[in-house]
C-alpha cells in the first residue's frame, strides 16, 4: 500500500484533490494573445499581436462548414488580409506559429 500526505488541501472530491498551486493561466493568455480589427469588417481585417511579426506566422481563415477559405504564411510586415472574396457571414481566422495555434471569431459584412 501506498500514502501520500498533503498540507494545504482546500478540496476533496472524489475526482480531485485541489490545494493553493496552481498555473496562473491568465498571464500564459496574455503572452500568446492577439487581436483583430474592425470586427465586424467589411473588407481589410488587421492581425496585432506578439505572434504576427513572427515570420513563420500562417493564418487561416475558415468558414462555418469548417473549411479553409483563405491560407498563407504572414512576412514580417505584414498585418493586414482582404476578404472582398468572402460571402458575408460569420468566420473563424487561425494563427499558426511553431509554437502554438491560435484562434478568434470576426463578422464579415
């Protein structure tokens, strides 16, 4: 048989046992974070954040059948798309880095 002791137990459950550690999930979010602009938009959307002047950045832009309308890999300075060809409606738009894979919602109109 096997025991364990633990100081600082502030739950007990049958699925956890929970105590004052934890991740501080909120600053891992701001570090990996980005933001798109206007939302709704109309015709140019622009990408800010850390992860966009990276140059291995891809984005995606899907719609809500789930398929990629528009891919391409960002350079440096860029931080603006098009989406005159896009149907107005709702869609998802991906950020693809080496590191992490990123996602927000924006309203073509």
């Amino acid at each position: 048989m096997f025991s364990l002791k633990r100081k600082g137990i502030t739950s007990l459950s049958p699925f956890a046992v929970f105590g004052k550690s934890g991740t501080n999930v909120s600053k891992i979010e701001k570090e990996i974070n980005f933001e798109i602009y206007p939302n709704p938009v109309n015709d140019i959307i622009s990408i800010a954040g850390s992860h966009v002047n990276n140059s291995n950045t891809g984005v995606e832009i899907i719609n809500m059948q789930g398929q990629v309308v528009y891919s391409k890999i960002l350079s440096e300075k860029e931080n603006s798309i098009s989406i005159n060809h896009l149907n107005n409606g709702y869609y998802i738009i991906r950020l693809n880095n080496n590191q992490t894979s990123l996602v927000k919602k924006f309203i073509k109109m």
